[in-house]
RNA sequence: GGGGGUGUAGCUCAGUUGGUUAGAGCGAUCGCCUGUCACGCGAUAGGUCGAGGGUUCGAGUCCCUUCACUCCCGCCA
C-alpha cells in the first residue's frame, strides 16, 4: 500500500530498499540531538526507523524542536547504515531513512506520561490518558496479543464445528447470582432491562431451536466489585453450549482448544498432557480451594484424628477439635536445618491472615523419631508414626498444622500452601497446569442463614438417575457442574444443562422457589423447555483471563483496552457520569441520594 | 461494608531522631556538540510535600480526620 501519507510501514525497510525515496508517518518515539545532526527514532503500530538530518537541510532547525509524540510524515531516501552503527535490536536497524522534507501531521503538547520508558508509573495517570499508555511497547502488545488469541479461537471454533451468534445486551434481570447492571425503559415506565451477566438462557434457548453447536466471544455485565483479575462491570467470555453431549464431550472440545490455544501463543511447558479431573470435595481437602494451582506440588492432608489420641498433649488443638474443629497440615520436605526464622515468618503470616497462626513441628530422628520445634513435645512416638503414614512425612520434614472450623481451615490452609511454596521456591513459573474440577454440589448451606442455596448453576444437571435422587438431602447431591483452572486461576464454568422442567422445579423448590416463582423469573427458558429441549451442555472460558496467563500478567488492566478501575470509573470518558433532568424525566426516574 | 499499602516537581523516586533555603534522574526551556540508538556536556524554570485539623519554639517527618489510587476480605449462580 502506498498513498501521500507512506510508501511503507517503519517496520518494512531493509537494506534491499537502500537508494529508494520513501514516505514514511509515524510519531517521533525519540530524537537524539547531536547539534548539527540528529537522530530520529519514528514509530508506528509495525516497528521503528531511524531517520537521520543535519544541518545542511534547511528543515533542520524546525524538526530539531518538535515535541516527542509529534505525528510527522517525512520524505527521503532510504541510506545504508556503516557495519558500527548498526542496531541490532530492531528488523530495521541496517538502514536510515535520510530525511530531506517533513509535515506535521499532528501535534502533541507535553507528555502528561513518557511513553518511550519502561518505567512503572501510576494507575490514574494511565488510566486517564489511555491512548498515550496504549502507544507504549509492552501493552501495546498485550492488545495485539489479545485480538490474535481471539482470532484464533474463531478459527477453531469454526473448525469444530461451531458457529457464532450474537444474544442480547438488553435483556431481563434474573434471581441468582451478581448483581445486576440496570438500564431504565422508557417505553415502559417503571420497568429495568438488565445487562446480561452472561448469555446463559440465550444459549440453552440456541441449542433448545435446534443449532446444535454455539459459540461466542460474549462481552458479560456484572456489578461487582473488582480484583486484580476481575473487571469491574465487564469482561468477555468463550461462550460456548453444544446439543446432545455427555461431560467428556464438552472437556475433549475445551481440552483441544486450550492446548492449541497456549501452545499457538506461548512456549511455556505444559505440567500436565491430559487435564487432570479433581472432584470438588477431593480439591477443597487437598488444596482447600476449589482453584488449586498444581504447579505447586504441596498437598494438605487431614489429620484431625490424631487429636483424638491420649498420647498427644497439644490440649489447644484437643478442645478445638472436641467442639468440632478440624486439624489440617502441609508437610514441607526436608526443612529440617532452615532457620527459626523461616517457621516464625510463616506463623507470623498466618496470624496477618486473620488466622490463629500456623503451629509446627519437625521430624527428627534420636533413638526414635521425635517432634522437634515449639510444638514437637507433645506428640508421642506412636502419634508422629501415624502422621507419618497419613501425610507421607518423612524425617528430616517439617509439619505445618491449623486448626478451625471447616471453612475458615480450608482458607487459611489454601493460602499457606501458596504462601509456603513461594518461599520454599517450589513453583515452576514457567509452566501451566491445567486441571478439572469436577462434581461439584448442586446446593450449599448459606453459613448465616442457613437457607439452601444453589452453589453454582441452578440449570445445572444432577448427577444420578432421575427418579432416584434424594431430595431429602439435598446438601448430597452433586451436579454435571464444572470448572476448568489453569495455575490456580479459574478459566471456566459449565454444566451439562437441566432440560427437564418438572426437574428444574424440584430443584428450585429446595432452594425457596415455587413453580410460580420459576415461570415468572425464568419464563423464556422454561417455557422452551415443554416444546422439546435436546440434552445440552457448555462452559464459558473467560478470555481476558486466557490472554492474562498467555501474556504472562498478574492485573487484567494489562489485557484490557480501555479498562475501568477499581471503582468502576472510565477516568478517560468520565463515566459513570450525571445525567440531565430531562433525561431522567425521560425515564421516570428521580434520584434520592444518600448522603 | 472491612483490612493493608501508597500519595513529595509534568513522570519515577530519595528525604536520617522533628531542625537552616525540600533534593536526584528523566521530561520541559535555553546553549554547546556530525554517528547516536537510555547519545553526551552546561544552565534555567518547575513544589499547597494529596486535603483539613492538631501537638510543638519548629512538621514532608508525630497524632487525628478525610480524599484518591491500589491489593486483599466480603461479593463474584
């Protein structure tokens, strides 16, 4: 391509084009000013082209003022650089453009941020002025990165055999889950669409009109707040759902894709060749957590029992445990020599966590083996023995132990293991380790109010034969509910799909639903439901987490084009903003402030 | 809603036990410099030390309140 404002890109030149005249736009990334030459670094979206002008042009003095971040085209005559100068660094870097004429395209006042520096600088400022941050080398990737890896995934999504539609973005609000973003009807005055949380019921309504197969990249509303990994209001999904499958057939289509995605994009090692399954129970008692990252190799291991022994003296684990408390412990191999200070840290860590702290002890070997530490003297021989055989613990070991009610231990646990691994160095950084994670409950017990609560998808399918699922305890029954977690980051939730209405109402019931309740809230989808619904099941792959792991970032802001912040706020366009009386008169809607 | 961290020049940061006129690098402006690629050298400008209150002879520094950003908990079927 070539027009008045290029011949070529300032990634194209190569010493083939030496002697040609060239057109070349860009914004000036950086001049290096030697008095009576100077040197010009332009750049645009393609690479950067040293173009070089001395005194001698009559242009010399004006362009040796210009603001960085200036947009200029220049015209001039592509020159070979000698063997010395030559910039290895960039696919450019054998030639120079010699400039003899230039424009200003587009001015540029000064730089509120550098944009040529690697340095870190403040989440506001970048935030605010997004589009000089986007012109910076790192992110500037990252977006491009982003736009390849979902290209990609159309492609195979095409080549497997599923097609991409577009649902609404103005929909109904539904009970379960976040909340909700609200936008006000003005046709129907008092009445609220609601930003889809996901295209969850468009999708099961896709595969209930007979498409058999259906993806798309889904930009999803929810109004929670945000994580380092999480968006405030919005982020965008692999949204996917097939007809007449089975559990594996949705895990075979998702493994593919996944490994043909990160091995496309990334060189890092795959710890695992098929995706291990972990049911959820096993996950929460082995990780505490159901995302485990697995590329950590500790393991937590139950040993509450042995608290139930005569001859262990460690009276305030032994009270605990008698008024329904759980001990749960990591074993860390071979730290028998690492210093006090290296225990006391973790304790203290534990204790920041809002955790009792971590008690330990360490194997050791005299006559017999003893516990060693501020807590080994409790523990008979016997007792260590059969810590021993429960956890794999061998001499030389340390034991890390806590003590609490399930939930709080699976916590304190799940973050000791990760705090643990990292001081111990024990993470391979340079890997992904996939995994399943599997039957999960249909329901669980709100701790506060102790209502039954669906714990995750209420269209989710129970496990078992349908007319022999007992409802009477309903805490017991597990789901074809799924999760996909990669490095202790959760990709994705699926389910095979309850296509049976009298069963979606049993369900629902347990949870405090009547059938009344159901048609009114979900009325599309159990309505299609009676009009012949083929067994169906998806998942929904989070893309901006997918780009984050393959970019190898920690915050999705580096991923995310325009990003909010932690408040939900676009510092650059100012939103959320005020709106006119008149709008809101509009809408029949009058504000009631709280102070 | 709760807890932690940060806030000093346009940007990134230093600032000792509370003590003279608050510093550096980058950037900006001006001057010198014809082979740099983080060019070099010299000079100049640039500060409500986030804001408010307090303690003190004296506060960037100590205390209280508050704001902004960020990380975490809650929340996220």
């Amino acid at each position: 391509m070539s027009n008045k404002y290029r011949t070529h890109n300032c990634n194209e030149l190569r010493k083939t084009n030496v002697g040609q005249n060239v057109v070349l736009s860009g914004w000036i990334n950086k001049k290096r000013d030697h008095g009576n030459l100077l040197f010009l670094d332009l750049r645009d979206n393609y690479g950067i082209t040293q173009c070089i002008i001395d005194r001698e042009n009559k242009n010399f003095n004006e362009l040796e003022k210009i603001q960085l971040e200036t947009v200029i085209k220049i015209n001039g005559k592509v020159v070979n650089r000698s063997t010395e100068t030559i910039n290895k660094e960039i696919l450019t870097g054998e030639i120079e453009v010699g400039i003899e004429t230039f424009k200003v395209l587009g001015t540029c006042k000064e730089l509120p941020l550098p944009v040529f520096s690697d340095q870190e600088y403040a989440e506001d400022i970048r935030l605010k002025y997004r589009f000089l941050d986007l012109r910076r080398k790192k992110i500037h990737e990252n977006i491009i990165l982003r736009s390849k890896v979902i290209s990609f995934i159309r492609s195979e999504m095409n080549k497997l055999g599923f097609l991409e539609f577009q649902t609404p973005i103005l929909t109904s609000s539904s009970p379960e889950g976040a909340r909700d973003f609200l936008v006000p009807s003005r046709l129907n005055p008092g009445k609220f669409y609601a930003l889809p949380q996901a295209p969850q019921q468009f999708k099961q309504l896709i595969m209930v009109s007979g498409f058999d197969r259906y993806f798309q990249i889904a930009p999803c509303f929810r109004d929670e707040d945000a994580r380092a990994d999480r968006s405030p209001g919005e982020f965008y999904q692999l949204d996917l759902e097939m007809s007449f499958v089975e559990q594996e057939d949705v895990f075979d289509v998702v493994e593919k894709l996944l490994v043909n995605t990160f091995k496309e994009f990334s060189d890092r090692e795959f710890l695992q060749g098929k995706f291990p399954r972990i049911t959820y129970k096993e996950a929460m008692l082995k990780y505490g957590s159901d995302k485990p990252d697995l590329r950590n190799p500790l393991i937590i291991n139950d040993i509450t029992d042995i608290f139930l022994r005569d001859d262990v003296k460690f009276d305030i684990f032994k009270k605990l445990v008698n008024s329904g408390s759980m001990v749960r412990c990591i074993v860390t191999k071979n730290t028998k020599d690492k210093p006090r200070s290296f225990f006391d840290n973790i304790d203290k860590w534990a204790k920041d966590q809002g955790a009792s702290g971590l008690a330990y002890f360490t194997l050791e070997k005299e006559k017999e083996v003893v516990g060693k530490g501020p807590i080994g003297k409790f523990f008979s021989k016997e007792s260590l023995e059969q810590i021993m055989k429960i956890t794999g613990a061998e001499i030389g070991d340390s034991i890390f132990l806590a003590c609490d009610k399930k939930k709080d231990l699976e916590k304190i646990t799940s973050l000791a293991r990760d705090k643990i691994a990292k001081d111990l160095n024990l993470i391979n950084e340079n890997s992904f380790a996939f995994c399943w994670i599997v039957d999960y409950p249909m329901f669980e017990k709100d701790e506060t109010s102790g209502k039954i609560e669906f714990s995750h998808n209420p269209f989710s399918m129970p496990q078992g034969e349908i007319d022999k699922i007992n409802f009477d305890n309903p805490l017991d029954i597990l789901a074809y509910q799924y999760d996909i977690v990669c490095n202790g980051i959760e990709l994705s939730s699926g389910a095979i799909r309850n296509h049976i209405p009298e069963l979606m109402y049993k369900l629902f019931s347990v949870a405090g639903y009547s059938k009344e309740n159901v048609n009114e809230k979900f009325s599309g989808m159990i309505n299609a439901l009676n009009y012949g619904a083929p067994p169906h099941g998806g998942i929904a792959p989070g893309i901006d987490r997918i780009v984050m792991l393959l970019a190898n970032e920690k915050n999705i802001r580096e991923v995310t084009m325009f990003p909010m912040n932690q408040n939900a706020q676009d510092l650059m366009m100012n939103a959320p903003s005020e709106v006119s009386n008149n709008q809101l008169k509009e809408l029949n809607l009058s504000l009631k402030l709280k102070k």
